[in-house]
C-alpha cells in the first residue's frame, strides 16, 4: 500500500534523491560518524570524574541517556499532559510518550547522516524534564505567577537543564544540556548552525539570560552539535501529526476538519515526508536544513493545529480563569509553606528533602532557601497533573468543581 499523498505539498514524496541515497549508503556502510558529528571524546562535564569517564562498554553520551532515564522527573512525565488534559483516554499521548517519539525521529534523522545517536537520544529524552503539569497551558501559567513576583520568566526547556544540571546533580554532558535547552519547538527555523559554544561559563550565561529576559532570549538559541539540531527540529515533526491523531481521538474534529484532506494520516506523512527532506537537505553538510517546501508545509499545519486545536475551545474551556487562577494560590501556599520551615509540608516532603537526599549522593546541596520563588517553581514544574489536582482539592475549597472530569465511560458504551 502506498503512503498517502499530501495535496498542499506534491513535492514532498518521503523518497531521497539518488544523491542523497547513494550519501545515505556510504553512510551506513562504513561504520564511521559523519566530520560533523559530536564525538564520544569530546563531552565536555562540569566534574571530569573517573565515575563518567567514557568507556568502550559506556560511551559518554550514552552515559547521560542512562542518567535521563534514572530521574524521578523522567518517570513522571508519563503522567505530564502533552496536549489534552483531564480526559478518560489511554490512548491520548501524554509527555513521557512524546519524548519517546521525539528520540525515535531524531534517530531516523541521525542515522543517515552519520550523526552520534546516543547524544542524538540523551537530549530527546531530556528534552522535556522540566515541564510543567498541564502542558504549555500550565506553563503560561506557572511563567506569569513568576513573572509577576520576581520580573523572571519560566520556560521548560531552560528548567530542564535546571533538572539536569542542579536538581539531579547527575554531571550531564554540555553537549546533552544544551540539546535541551535549544530544543525549542515553538520556534521553527527552516535551516540550523552550531553555536560554537564550546564550555560551560558561556552556557551559563545564556542560561541566565533566558531567565531574565524570556523569549527575546531564547527565541534566538542555537544548539552547539548538528545533534542538538536534529532534535530541534524532530520536535515538530513528532508533534504535528500526532498531536492531530490525538484531536481526532479526543472529538475536537473530524477527518475532515484539515485542509491536506489527509486527517489522521497526516502523521504517517509527516513522519515519511519530513525526514526524507531533512535528510536530503542535510547529509554530507555541515546543518540540518529543510526545503522551502518542506518548511512552508510545516509551518502552515502547525499553523492550522493551532486554530483547529490547541486553540479550540473545548481544549482551552478546559482551563477557566478560576484554573489560571489556582497556580498562583498554590504559588502563595507554597512559599508560606517553606517560610514556616515544616517539614512535614508536601514541598518539604516530596520535594525539599528528597531533593537533599539525591544531592548528597553526589557531594552536593540544594540551596532552597537562597531563592524561595525558584525552589516553589521547582516544585510546581516537577508535579504531575494528578499531583497538581490532589493537592488543590486538599487546599482549596471548591477547586475539585474546576477541574473538568470525563469518565471512560461516556451514556452510549457500558462497561
């Protein structure tokens, strides 16, 4: 059977050229990485330890993909929405399952090219670790109570190096954390460079930067590695088709509603199409490009998800003021919490001491009180969407009304 075709973008086959293919080819065959990989050696980490040194059995980058896994932040993405939140749908893709999706693509891509997959996997699957409940809603959310105390912003990809390189204390390579902190798939760009960034106290900087000024900061980031690239823009590409698949399940449209006229096999396209074209404009190059084509059809679906979903209203009905508004009583609860210094408190028992704990491990501390507005962002980031509901429910009286509730089981089907 034949993969479907996309009417708005003819030129786009998901077949390479006999140049690409024959590059592709050599590629494979030889068993090396392309000039323009990131090597093994190269992985640059705060504390040059015996511990994580590479090794034939443990490569370095395989190391931080190894390191991603293990985290308490990992774990919980599985209960983290991706877009549709407060639904009765084990079939709906939740964060956990995203990033999965992100690794996968971002390893097509990279194979071709002769890329490092094992670093290619670390910032995939790290990508995210830093997201907040609720998605990119809870996020807007979380940004704005920050905002509004401290004059910072809050963004995920920068609190997944937070995770990564504070909170864990796990000695990530630079090259792993700036892969996640470029990863930025609001911000589609159809052809990406390297930074040359090439040690910490620069990376620090930008870090730093990203917090205090937002998106006139990270709007303009660029990964350091070709891999770091590949993740960028295999980001979009695992969502924009998925994330329609998911509207399809959840009742938000139809397989009419697109204007490609492909519904819910725009994602089988998208997957064969884009990474053929990246493919073709990349290999044997030092960037990752795309088409114009490739680029013009990628913006206008993410385009067109916006206005048929993640701006419908049912999705946004699920997030009343009243919802908006409970992120900044908890944000309050919270920092009284930590000034009246109990540990029997929540964000002193699953989040201040364990933090402690995994620290101390590795010979180092949590300042939590140095930044109380920080270390509460910490801890409403790190919290699942179950968590979030729990605890407003125990705090707030009435808050259970405001969170939507769709059972499994709808009045046409029993159980």
């Amino acid at each position: 059977m034949s993969a479907p075709a996309n009417r708005l973008a003819p030129g786009l086959t998901g077949r390479l050229s006999e140049r690409a293919e024959r590059l592709v080819a050599e590629n494979l065959s030889s068993g090396r990485l392309s000039p323009h990989a990131c090597r093994d050696a190269s992985a640059i980490r705060r504390d040059p330890c015996e511990r994580d040194r590479d090794s034939a059995l443990r490569p370095a980058f395989v190391r931080d993909a190894e390191k991603v896994v293990h985290l308490p932040a990992y774990n919980r993405l599985a209960g983290k929405t991706q877009v549709f939140s407060f639904r009765a749908n084990d079939d709906l893709a939740r964060r956990g399952l995203h990033v999965q999706l992100v690794a996968r693509v971002a390893r097509d891509i990279g194979r071709a090219l002769g890329l490092n997959l094992d670093l290619i996997e670390a910032i995939a699957l790290g990508h995210d670790l830093g997201h907040t409940p609720f998605g990119h809603a809870g996020e807007r959310f979380l940004s704005d109570v920050y905002h509004e105390r401290t004059g910072r912003w809050f963004f995920h990809n920068v609190q997944s190096v937070r995770v990564m390189d504070e909170l864990a204390g796990r000695n990530v390579s630079l090259q792993t954390l700036d892969g996640a902190l470029c990863h930025n798939g609001e911000f589609e760009l159809q052809r990406f460079e390297t930074s040359g960034l090439a040690e910490f106290d620069t990376f620090e900087r930008v870090v730093a930067s990203c917090w205090e000024r937002g998106d006139e900061a990270i709007s303009h980031l660029r990964p350091m590695t070709l891999e770091g690239c590949v993740v960028r823009v295999s980001d979009i590409i695992a969502y924009v088709g998925k994330d329609r698949q998911d509207a399809l399940r959840a009742g938000i449209c139809d397989e009419g509603s697109f204007d490609d006229g492909l519904g819910g096999a725009y994602n089988a396209w998208a997957l064969s199409a884009f990474v053929a074209d990246v493919v073709e404009s990349s290999v044997g190059r030092d960037h990752v490009a795309m088409s114009e084509e490739a680029f013009a059809e990628m913006r206008r679906a993410k385009r067109e998800n916006y206005e048929k979903i993640y701006g419908a209203g049912e999705v946004n009905g699920d997030f009343s003021r009243d919802v908006a508004e409970l992120f900044g009583k908890l944000y309050a609860h919270e920092l009284d919490a930590l000034a009246a210094g109990d540990e029997s408190s929540a964000i002193f028992a699953h989040h201040v001491l364990p933090t402690q704990r995994r620290l101390a491990f590795y010979g180092r501390t949590y300042d939590w009180e140095a930044d109380p507005d920080r270390t509460v962002v910490d801890f409403i980031s790190s919290m699942t969407d179950d968590y979030f509901v729990a605890t407003c429910q125990e705090l707030f009286p009435g808050a259970a009304s405001l969170f939507p509730h769709r059972g499994y089981f709808p009045a046409s089907v029993r159980p």
